[in-house]
C-alpha cells in the first residue's frame, strides 16, 4: 500500500512516499530554518507564507523521487495537530484538495504519535511499551498500546525540552537551531564543571512530571553560582553542564516510569531524540530497551506521517472533508 505523507505542522514543509508503513521510497524536507535563524525561533507568520509556497513544488518532488504519480497512491496522509495553526492548514488544506480532486482516501494525524511510529518504522518494539516524546514545542512521556493508543503518564510543566535547548543557545548566541548548536559544543566541554540544579516536583501526584524554568533561569541568569570549584566556566563547559541535567531529567523520569509499570522497552521521538546525550545515556539505564529512529526520522519529516497514516488508511479509517487542524495535544490523559 503505497501512502503520500504530508508535513507542515512547525517549520519543515515535507513530503514522503512510504510502502505498507515502513519502506521509504522518498522523503522530502524542505527546511525553513535560514529565514527563521535571525529571529532564534519559528516565526508562525513567515512558516506558514513559506509552507504556502513550497508545498506543491515539496510533493511533486517526492513523488517523482519516488518514481510514482498521485493516482498510483493507495491514500493520503497530513498532520491535522498540534502544531502552528497557519503552518497546519495549509498542509490540511493542501492534502483535502488533493484528496478531492483524484478521489483517493486520506487521514489526519496526529505529530506527536507520528514521532513515536517513527522509532516504530525500523524496530520492532513489543506493545505496550513506553514514549518518550521530545521536541521544540513538547515534552511527553505517555504509554503506548498501539499506534493510535497513547496515555499521558508525565509531561512538562513549563517550557519544553528542544525549547529549553533553543532559549539556552539564544541566550549564548550559540547558533540555531539550538538543540543542535548545544549538543556539538557540548561535545568538548565537561558535563561536571556546572552542577545545575533538578527541579523539585511533587512526587506522590505527578511522578513522572518535568520542568525546565528553573534549569533555563540557572543557565541563563545565575550560572557561576553553580559553576563547581576549581572548573573553567568555558562554552563548552557550560553548554556539556546544561544537556546533562537537561537530559538527566528525562532518563530520571523514565526510570521511574519503567519500574512502575514493568514497560522496559522505550521508544524515543521528535527532534530531541537526535541529541548524542541522550542517545548514549538512555540505554546505559539498567533494565530499558531505548529504540530511537534513525537521525532523519527524528526531526519533523513526512516519512512518519505516510508511515503512521497507513496504519489506519489499511484499517479503513479515513477523515472527512471537515477535519480541523488544532494546535494543542489532545492524547488522553
Ligand atoms: O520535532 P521537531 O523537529 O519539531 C517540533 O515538533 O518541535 O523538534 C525540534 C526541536 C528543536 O527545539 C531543536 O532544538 C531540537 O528539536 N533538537 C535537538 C537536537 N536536534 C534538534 N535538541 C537537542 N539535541 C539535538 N541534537
Ligand atoms: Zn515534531
């Protein structure tokens, strides 16, 4: 079964052709990042004029680097939610046309369980298991039955783990993105020169709960007060200080989690999950099985889209003409 995906929820304009849920027969990522880099963050009203005019070229382009035409799909796949509410309708909007006009059965779906169905598209993990879901605008951990059954066990308070990333890197003027730009320079520094403080949540009501306002402001507004005596407070000494308590507090919660419900195995999504840090730490904890999508599933893309899509298109569940896009998570709870 061979499905188009489509993807603008934030600042990606993609597209992908995917067979049966996990071939990828092309992928297509139209990054807007140089028109947002002057202003450390997505700027909605620029993301979604730019998504505009990409789209059809972004779709054209991955169904010709999958050598197939739009009436050789089985069915149409786009992210409906959360994301920027501009930023989605025009990819929602984009695919109900073309879904219209060629008559072909399409599906709205949701990016954060796409991110999870991305480590699910070159592994296979025993259900239930758990998710970790870490990006620029979330930061989940959830259980998960199936593709489409996911349960919110613990989720951030305040900012989100990528955002915590970019705020830190902005504030340094490290580069942008920021998750990126702090996981390279945190490469050369040493992880024990800052000792940052946890945040202290209750326990007992939200276990599994995160918060990074108070690591950003230590980071940010009184970092030599935690800089450990005899270190340099270099960069690189900073920025390897921060991704480990940054990243420290997810591995916590997730050991916490693993041992309360007995899931050992954790699939890890959204652009977090590219972070070297975390991809060495949280397999180093005793018990768990991390699956992680290869790097380029991470990121937004619409290879995941495509991918989860199919799961309900061969079931056929499908959408009507009167989808919404919505810009807030709407997993249970
Ligand atoms: O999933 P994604 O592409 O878009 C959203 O849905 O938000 O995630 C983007 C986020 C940004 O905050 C970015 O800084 C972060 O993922 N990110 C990283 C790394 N690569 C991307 N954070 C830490 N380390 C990385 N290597
Ligand atoms: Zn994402």
């Amino acid at each position: 079964m061979l499905v188009l995906g489509v993807e603008t929820s934030c600042d990606e304009c993609a597209a992908a052709v995917v067979e049966d849920g996990r071939r990828v027969l092309s992928s297509v990522v139209a990054t807007q990042i140089d028109f947002h880099r002057e202003y450390y963050g997505v700027v909605p009203e620029i993301a979604s004029r730019l998504h505009t005019q990409w789209i059809s070229g972004v779709v054209e382009e991955a169904l010709g680097k999958a050598g197939v035409g739009l009436n050789e799909m089985d069915g149409l796949a786009v992210t409906a939610r959360p994301g920027l509410l501009g930023s989605l309708m025009v990819g929602l909007s984009f695919v109900k046309s073309l879904a219209w006009v060629s008559g072909k059965p399409w599906i709205a779906v949701d990016h954060m369980k796409a991110h999870i169905y991305a480590a699910r598209m070159v592994h296979e993990i025993p259900l239930p298991h758990l998710g970790l879901i870490v990006s620029g605008g979330h930061t989940l951990i959830v259980r998960v039955d199936d593709h489409d059954t996911m349960t919110v066990m613990g989720k951030t308070i305040d900012d989100a783990c990528g955002e915590a990333f970019d705020k830190v890197a902005k504030f340094y003027d490290l580069g942008y993105p920021g998750g990126v730009a702090v996981d390279r320079l945190a490469a050369g520094g040493d992880e024990v020169a800052f000792r940052f403080p946890k945040p202290k949540l209750d326990k007992r009501s939200s276990p599994y709960d995160i918060s990074y306002s108070g690591l950003k402001t230590a980071v940010i507004n009184q970092r030599d007060q935690f800089l450990v005596a005899g270190k340099e407070p270099t960069p690189a000494n900073m920025a390897a200080s921060f991704q480990k308590a940054a990243i420290g507090m997810l591995t916590d919660r997730i050991a916490l989690a693993a041992e309360a419900t007995g899931l050992c195995d954790v699939a890890v999504g959204g652009g977090v999950s590219a972070n070297s840090y975390l991809r060495k730490t949280l397999p180093e904890l005793p018990g768990i099985r991390a699956w992680f999508p290869p790097m380029a599933l991470c990121t937004d893309n619409g290879a995941m889209i495509a991918g989860i899509g199919y799961e309900y298109l061969r079931r056929g569940i499908v959408s009507t003409l009167e989808e919404p896009a919505r810009s807030r998570v709407i997993l249970r709870s």
